[in-house]
C-alpha cells in the first residue's frame, strides 16, 4: 500500500533530521519526500498501516502531517 501526506517539510536539513526516526519506524517500508511539490509530500510503500504512527512521530519533531485522501 502507498501512503501519501502533506507536511510542513521545507527544506532536506530537516529531512536529514527526520531520516534516523523514519528508518526505525519504516524499516521495512520504502519512503520518500517530494519537496518539489506544494503539499512537500511524504509517500510511503508499506504493507502494514503506518498511518498514526508516522503522524505522530512528525507531529512530535514538530511537523504538521496529516494523510491525503486516495
């Protein structure tokens, strides 16, 4: 399954930030920021639903996140 999120990510010194948390929560899962885009979207390709738990730990480093409709 792929997840899609608009976050308040604007720059790759915060994903640097991010990276070590994303992997330990997403380690068997491929993610990817697209920075480029006007939502800075977070997508996600992961078999298990990861949806609350990535919108917390961005939300506790201080980042908005919220899940995009299909």
């Amino acid at each position: 399954m792929v997840f899609v999120f608009k976050t308040s990510i604007s720059s790759k010194k915060t994903i640097k930030l991010l990276t070590p948390h994303l992997n330990k929560l997403l380690a068997d899962s491929n993610w990817n920021f697209d920075l480029e885009d006007c939502d800075n979207i977070l997508r996600i390709d992961s078999q298990v639903n990861i949806v609350k738990k990535t919108i917390e730990i961005l939300n506790d480093n201080g980042i908005k996140c919220e899940e995009l409709p299909e």
